[in-house]
C-alpha cells in the first residue's frame, strides 16, 4: 500500500542523500597523491556510478583504476594509489628467446605484476607458458617460453620431411632407432597454431621396427 511505496521512496532517497553526502567530502577522502580521478567534487554520484583514476607520468597505479559508488552508499572498494617509477623495484627488459619474441608493450618500465606475452617466429612451435610475469624480487618468472623447431621424439627421428623451420601443412614421417617401437602415427602435419596433427608418436623400448599402432 502506501505505506510501503512511502518506505521504498524513503529508501532511494536515503542511499542517494548518502553518495550526495560523500560527493561533498570527495575531494578530500578520494582523491590520491601523484594522480587524479574524473569526478567532481560538484557531482551526485548515484549508486552504480564509477570514478577513474590515473597517476601522472612517472607514476604507476597500484591497486583498481575505478571505484563505484554502491547501492549502500558507500564506496565499492579502497581508492588505489599512485607510486614513484623510479623509487619502485623494477624488471629490466624482457628476456630474449631463440627463434621467438615478446610482444611489444606501450610501457617505458616493468613494474611487478606486468606479464610480457611471447610468441614464436614461423615455423616454430611455443612450448611451455606463453608469459612471464615481473615477480617483486625485480627478476622475470621461470622457466621461459621456448620456441623448438624439430617435432621432437626422444629415441627417434624425423625421417622424412625434415626441415630447420616448418610451415603450417608441412609433412613428416618418423621412425624409431633400433631397439624401440613407435607408438602413434607415423606421419603427422604442422598447423597454423603450431600443433603437429596427429600428436607427435613416442618410440618404446621393445621388438625392432618403426611401424604405427
């Protein structure tokens, strides 16, 4: 009935009046050293309302870039902070990798918590993660990305189709050494994403010979 629309009205004007409320005081309890926001210290900020913050150059954020005013009135989470580039533990340059390299980044300083993507040249297949990360002791996560170019089987070859780089559609057979069995396909074909289709085979210890199972 009434009484109830009167109790939900009374309820939306009170969550507004509390971000009304916090607007007022904004510019003091929110805003951050070495950086700013996009509010206004003029602006309502209803509830699902966000604010943004960057730091100035030499700066790097730490913590969220937005905070959201929430339906209680308050502030969905603590305000981030700006710290000093240079005074911050840094990573030197990405490592380097044989046959592959790390996409380029918009950022002059590796700062812990960035991760640096890789990728293989053509006709290299990436193994292991494809990241590293910038830990806090300034050094580069391990192991790194490898780049390998032979479809590799331990105790066998490539017998037929070898190459120092292979294509996406190339081709090639294996065989085992003597002394061991191959287990899989004998052929297998290099894809666009750097897969060998049917997966590369293993060579077992037993009876000699080379064909598949």
């Amino acid at each position: 009935g009434a009484s109830f629309k009167t109790k939900i009205l009374l309820q939306k004007i009170s969550q507004v009046t509390v971000c009304i409320y916090l607007s007022f005081i904004f510019s003091f309890f929110v805003s951050i050293a070495n950086g700013k926001h996009s509010g206004q210290p003029s602006d309502t900020h209803l509830p699902g309302t966000a604010v943004q913050y960057t730091c100035w150059d030499g700066y790097s954020l730490i913590g969220n870039s937005s905070i959201s005013c929430t339906a209680a009135g308050t502030w969905s989470r603590p305000r981030p902070r700006c710290e000093d580039q240079i005074s911050m533990l840094q990573c030197p340059s990405p490592p380097n990798i044989k046959n592959g390299q790390y996409e380029n980044m918009d950022v002059k300083v590796f700062i812990p918590g960035v991760s640096v993507k890789y990728y293989c040249d053509l006709g290299y297949v990436l193994t292991g993660k494809t990241t590293v990360s910038c830990l806090t002791s300034g050094t580069w996560s391990l192991p790194y990305p490898r780049c390998e170019g032979d479809p590799n089987i331990p105790n066998g070859e490539v017998a037929e189709g070898q190459s120092a780089a292979y294509r996406p559609g190339a081709n090639v057979t294996f065989q085992c050494h003597p002394g061991y069995v191959l287990r899989g396909s004998r052929e297998a074909k290099c894809q666009p994403d750097g897969r060998w289709v049917p997966a590369v085979p293993t060579c077992e210890p037993g009876e000699w010979g080379t064909s598949g199972i």
